[in-house]
C-alpha cells in the first residue's frame, strides 16, 4: 500500500514537471530533485 502511494507521488511528479534531470553536477541533479519535491507539495498544498 506504501509503495503504490510512493509510486503514485512520481507518477504525478513526471506527468507534470517532467522525466529529465537536466543539471549536469551531482548537487546540481539534487537541487532539481528537491525542487521538483518541493514544488509539488506546494501544489497539493493549495489543492486542499
């Protein structure tokens, strides 16, 4: 059941912000990914 939410929440994450990290560095992949997580808890956010 976990599994199927997390599954869900990427899903969700690569329809709507996209499937490519484009940074080229380590940190900079990271900082992308934080972004792209952070962004779309503020969408659900104000969602509800």
């Amino acid at each position: 059941r976990q599994r199927a939410m997390c599954e869900t929440v990427f899903s969700t994450i690569k329809r709507t912000l996209g499937d490519a990290v484009r940074a080229r560095t380590w940190y900079g992949e990271f900082r992308e990914l934080v972004l792209m997580c952070a962004v779309h808890n503020i969408k659900q956010s104000l969602k509800q």
